[in-house]
C-alpha cells in the first residue's frame, strides 16, 4: 500500500474506535504511507496504544478509510503527536457517493436575509433530510422556498450513536425539484455555508458512521 497519494502533511483525518473517537492532522508521513504522526488537541485523554482505530481522511479526490495502529503517543505544549502505522483495510470511496447518506434527521429552518436578519413573519419550518453530507443536505419543504434563498437551520441528531443539536446552520439553496404531493411537495438540495468546525466534525462523523452501516450490509 502506497500512502503517498492518500496522506499528505495537513491533512484532517478522524480517528473511529470503541473507547472513542478523536480528530487530529497529518504531519510526516514516511516509508510510502504505512508510517505517519497526527497532532491533536492534548488536552484530553487520546486515542489509547497498541489499538486500532479506522481512520477516515477526506480529500479532493475522495475519502480514504483504513485501519491504522497507534505506536506511541508523545505529549507536546498544547498538543499530542501519536505515531501510527498503517495495518490495512484501505479503501478509496467517491465523495458524492460516500457522503450523500440516506439518513432522516429532524431539521427546523427558516429563510434570512443577505445581510442575516430574519424575516419576523416567517415561520420556522418543520421538516426532515432525505439525505445529508458534511457540506449540505436534501430536504422536503414547501412551495415558499426558491433557489436562491438563504436560510438558517437547526439539525437533531439521535442517530449513529451520536445525539447532538446542530444550531443556527446558515445555508443556501442551491436547486429545488416539485414534487407536487405531500405536506412538503418541493423537494430541495442545501448547500451549508460557514459551518463551525465542531459542527462539521459531527457531521462527518455522522456520515461516516451511516456510510459504514451501508457498505456493511
């Protein structure tokens, strides 16, 4: 295996075990990938050594999952460097496919205005993804939404093994499709805009978890 093409200094990836989960970055990576270091947040207890963990690294050309071994963990000021090796499992998923999960999430939204205000007389909406992504979603919604209009939403998340609320999410949406039946008969794509990077870590946990539930069946 050629990490090479998979790893490069900078790069986020997130960190999937049983004891817990963790995100940090890549710094060297040597002997073509099957060696690499990760610096994280030191301030909590880390991934433990001598474990496994599935690790995810998300880039331009696709998301890249493996299985890799923490060797060792050194304590730096304000941070922790763990040595891992890689120990197999690689696979490379397509971005759209392996991000666009079917998975049903409670969603409240409403629009805004270009300069952020809310339109007062406008309800918050009640509604459900049809799909979801780290950079957006697929919702139902009513005939008042255009492309075009930015919104602000709040995600619930009870799913996974996750439970977590996701608030004042602003977005665009990017393409609507009628649908014409149901309570919510226009069917629209969400592009999510600045998104804080708490809220775009969960989300990919989110739909990395739901991915893996998927390729498992």
């Amino acid at each position: 295996m050629n990490f090479m093409n998979a790893l490069e200094r900078g790069n986020r990836v997130s960190l999937m075990g049983e004891d817990g989960e963790w995100s940090g970055t890549v710094g060297k990576v040597t002997d073509g990938g099957n060696f690499f270091t990760l610096l994280r947040n030191g301030r909590s207890v880390g991934p433990e050594q001598g474990r496994e963990y599935c690790m995810v690294c998300v880039r331009e050309n696709g998301i890249h999952r493996f299985r890799a071994k923490i060797l060792r963990t050194d304590d730096l000021v304000i941070a922790a460097e763990d040595y891992c090796q890689y120990t197999g499992d690689y696979v490379r998923l397509q971005r759209r496919d392996a991000f666009r999960c079917p998975i049903t999430l409670d969603v409240k939204l409403r629009k805004i205005e270009p300069d952020g205000s809310k339109l007062s007389e406008r309800p918050w909406v009640q509604t459900k993804t049809v799909n979801i992504s780290e950079t957006g979603m697929c919702v139902g919604l009513n005939s008042d939404f255009d492309q075009g209009d930015l919104i602000e939403c709040t995600l619930y998340i009870h799913t996974c093994g996750i439970d977590a609320i996701l608030p004042m999410i602003p977005g665009t949406v990017v393409w609507t499709m009628d649908l014409l039946r149901g309570n919510h008969p226009l069917l629209c794509g969400v592009q999510f805009e600045q998104i804080d990077r708490k809220s775009g870590d969960i989300l990919l946990r989110l739909v990395t978890l739901g991915q893996r539930k998927i390729l498992a069946r």
